[in-house]
C-alpha cells in the first residue's frame, strides 16, 4: 500500500476535471481516504464481503483514539490528522492485518490472521503501545478503544462483523488507558435489546411510556425545597419500569436522546403550567441535555417552541450539562449556552469532577450553578477529613463560590456528609438524604407540606 496523498496534489495542479480522470484514478478515489491516503471504509467492505463467504478465517478489530476531539482543539486539526497517518501507517506494517482501513473521524478497522485469543491480544496490546504517543508532544499519551470479534464470530456473523466489533468496543468505559473487549455472546444480547429499544421508541413516545420523575433539591441551611430535577424512567410496553442507565446511553450513542428529552421538557412544562393554573409557587425544574444533542442546529428554536407554548418562565427552566471535552465544536456550543442563558434559562455543570476539562470549562462556560459529582460526596464516609479527595472536595466548592456560581451536591444520603457539605459552603444539597426521586404527584405533596 503507498500513500498516495500526492495523488489528488497532483491532480488539482494538473487542473483537470473529474471527466479526464482514467478508470484507475476513480477507483483510487472512491477506495481511498482523502486525509490518510489509507484504505476507507468501503474498500474494507468490498474485503469482507458477506455475501460471498471467506475460504480463509480471519478476526475483526475496531477501535478509536480515545478523546481525540481534544487533539483537534488543543493542537489543531494539522496535529490530529498527523496521529491518524500515523495510525494507518502503523497498521499497513503489521504482517498479521490481512487488511486495514480508516473508517471515518478517528474510526479504524482491521481485518486479521485467525489466531487464538491470547496471541491476538498480545499483538493488540504491542500494537497500540507502539503508536501511544502523540508525535508532536511524546509526553501526551494517546489511548485507544478497541473491540474485537474473534474467528469463528467474524465467520458466523460476516454481515454485522463491524457492528459485533463497534459493540465489544463500546464496552471500554474507563479513562486514561486502553482497552481492547473481545465480543461475546453477552454483548450480542445486549445489542439485540438496544435494537429493539431503538426501533420500538417512536412507538414508546406515542404509547406515553415515558415517565418523568423528580428529584428535590433542598437548601442545606432552611432544609427546604429550592427545585428539583426531573429524571426520565421507561415504564417500558407498560410491563415494566425501566431506569435511566438501561436505555440513556443506547439513545444517546444513536443520537435520537433528543426526542426523549424533549418529552421530558414537555411533561415538565405542563407540570408547571399546572402549578401556575393552581397558583403553587414554582420552583425551578431542571432538565439534561445531552451534549450530542448540541450539534442540533434547531435546539434553541425547539426548546423556546415547546416553554414558550406553555408560557413557562424561563427562569423555571434549567438545562444540565455534563463536563466533557467530547463537544465536537466547543465555541458554538458554548455560544449556545450562552443564548440560552441570555433568554433567561439557567445553566448548571453536572457530575462536575467526572470529566477533564473541568477547570477550563469552568472558566468559558456560561452557568449558574456546578453540581459536585456523587463520587465526591461517596469520599466524605470513606476517607478522612483531611484526605486528598476531602480537600480537593472542600476546594472545588470554594472555588465554585469564589466565582459566583450556587454549589449543589448530588447524591447525599446521610447527615455526615450534609454536615460536612454545609460547613464546606455548599449551599444546596441533592440525594437520597432528603428523597429519592419521586413521580410528580409526590413532589406536589413535599412542596405542599412545605
Ligand atoms: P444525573 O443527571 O447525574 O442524575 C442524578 C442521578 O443520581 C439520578 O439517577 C439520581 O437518582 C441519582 N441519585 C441522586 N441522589 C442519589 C443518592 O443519594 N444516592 C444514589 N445512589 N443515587 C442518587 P438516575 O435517575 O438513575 O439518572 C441517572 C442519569 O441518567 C442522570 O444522571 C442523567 O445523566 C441521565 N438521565 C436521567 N434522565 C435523563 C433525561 O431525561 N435525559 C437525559 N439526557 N439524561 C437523563
Ligand atoms: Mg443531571
Ligand atoms: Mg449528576
């Protein structure tokens, strides 16, 4: 394989038109990835081939580079498609890739030798080491995440060999280190019920399976209810009561969220137009947005269609965002925010501490309110006061006050730690100290009794 990146070069200076090309130049371009000069995604294709079963056995190996959109707005896009050359020319090297190819973004695939699965994952695990720096900066680490689909899976499964990889893959969560998951016969029920969720939610939604829950926020010195925020379950073909973490990611990896947050921001507006009607004084609701749904161009315009048709005030409204560097375009999102936060919407950082562009985030982002991440409050019974995760506790809502922004902590459960927040300066408080999430009735019921 040569990298013929020249080639294009070439032909632009040439300054020829796409009918001069010859037949050979058109299968360069159409087998070719513009940025790498590598193999593409539909040249791989073409190799697997699953209509015409292989005479040879072979695995299937798909990963990405992990965080590289903080590449891309760190070092620029010169740096980033630099680190995927090098990937490409890293794979072309390897005598056991059958065959190699840059999918899309920071997406690779690799046809393999058939070999047990220890010797594959030796070679994976040499593999990436190898390329596990970033050229420009040797002290910058780079992770990957990879998943595998072994031989005789790749056999069986010739047709859905990328998506059995892509859903081993998506079983690597951790940070700051890479992982390679082999596909098993688990995961391929798992991806099973993500379909069936996938394909049955237009149904869902028309069926009002979805349900809305909300969880009080308290202050922590008059111990009273300040808001709350509202929390999705799935009272799934109304048999059984499905909990956020079974079906949020699936949604969110698929980029259809948005339709179910957007149910949750309707149900939360009638809630509170109801409130009006009946003259309870309202307290605002917070909502997630989920970050992929930043990339919508129409979000503004279809958050103010839906509070504005029930003349919600906008200040009853809050949208929650998690902390990641994994916003594709940082500026117009935080140009969005602050729209949002213009037209009178309150913004708040959740699950802060979890991500790693905290700090700088902190600094850019328009926002009313930081929520302190649960797994810091969790630190406050299992360490000592004066412990590394206590301090850094304490410090983050110093640091939350001195810049103006209201502190809450999510997930307190018990009266040590709401002591110990209130003497750190948190000034309100989020957890099952004071109550779980509760259906809308319920909440109706606190904010009544006060
Ligand atoms: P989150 O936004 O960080 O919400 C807080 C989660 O922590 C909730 O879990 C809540 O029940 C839980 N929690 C609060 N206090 C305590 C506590 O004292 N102890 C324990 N053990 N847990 C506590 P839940 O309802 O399961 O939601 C999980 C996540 O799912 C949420 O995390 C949010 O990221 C996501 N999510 C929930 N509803 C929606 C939604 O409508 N749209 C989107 N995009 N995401 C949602
Ligand atoms: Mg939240
Ligand atoms: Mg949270």
């Amino acid at each position: 394989m040569n990298f013929q990146r020249e080639y294009s070069k070439s032909h632009r200076e040439k300054g020829r038109t796409f009918d001069d090309l010859t037949k050979e130049e058109i299968y360069h371009m159409l087998y070719h990835d513009a940025i790498t000069g590598y193999y593409n995604w539909i040249h791989m294709w073409h190799t697997l081939d699953p209509q015409n079963p292989k005479d040879y056995t072979y695995g299937f190996v798909h990963f990405d580079i992990k965080d590289f959109k903080m590449i891309n707005d760190v070092y620029g896009h010169g740096v980033a498609n630099d680190v995927l050359t090098m990937v490409c020319h890293h794979i072309d090297k390897q005598d056991w890739v059958i065959q190699g190819c840059r999918c899309d973004n920071d997406n690779f695939a690799m046809m393999v030798e058939s070999c047990d699965n220890n010797t594959l994952q030796k070679r994976l695990d040499k593999f990436f080491e190898e390329i596990s720096f970033l050229p420009v900066n040797k002290n910058y680490k780079l992770y990957y995440r990879c998943g595998v689909v072994t031989v005789e899976d790749a056999i069986k499964k010739a047709d859905t060999v990328a998506d059995l990889a892509k859903l081993a893959q998506r079983q690597g969560k951790k940070h700051y280190c890479t992982e390679i998951m082999f596909f098993t016969s688990d995961m391929y029920e798992k991806i099973n019920k993500e379909q069936k969720y996938l394909s049955y939610l237009e149904q869902a939604i028309e069926n009002d399976e979805f349900i809305v829950y909300l969880q009080p926020k308290y202050d922590i010195h008059t111990e009273k209810i300040t808001g709350a925020e509202a929390l999705v379950r799935w009272n799934y073909k109304k048999e059984k009561l499905l909990n956020p973490g079974d079906f949020i990611s699936v949604f969110e990896s698929n980029d259809v969220i948005g339709k179910v947050d957007q149910v949750v921001l309707k149900k939360v507006c009638i809630f509170l137009s109801e409130m009006k009607k009946q003259g309870i004084p309202l307290y605002p609701i917070s909502v997630n947005l989920s970050r992929r749904r930043m990339e919508n161009k129409h979000l503004k315009e279809q958050i103010l269609a839906t509070v504005d048709f029930y003349e919600i005030p906008h200040n009853m409204i809050e949208f929650e965002l998690t902390e990641s560097a994994a916003y594709s375009d940082r500026d117009s999102m935080l140009q969005l925010l602050s729209e949002l936060r213009e037209l009178g919407f309150l913004i708040s950082m959740d699950d802060f501490g979890t991500g790693y562009s905290s700090l700088s985030l902190l600094k850019d982002m328009p926002m009313d309110t930081l929520k302190v991440d649960k797994c810091f409050v969790d630190s406050i019974l299992t360490s000592s006061e004066t412990s590394k995760e206590c301090i850094l506790l304490k410090e983050i809502i110093w640091l939350s006050k001195m810049m103006g922004f209201c502190c809450i902590a999510e997930g307190a459960e018990t009266k040590e730690q709401v002591d110990f927040l209130r003497n750190a300066g948190c000034d309100k408080i989020q957890g099952y100290y004071y109550s779980k999430p509760v259906p809308m009735e319920d909440y109706l019921l606190k904010i009544r009794e006060g």
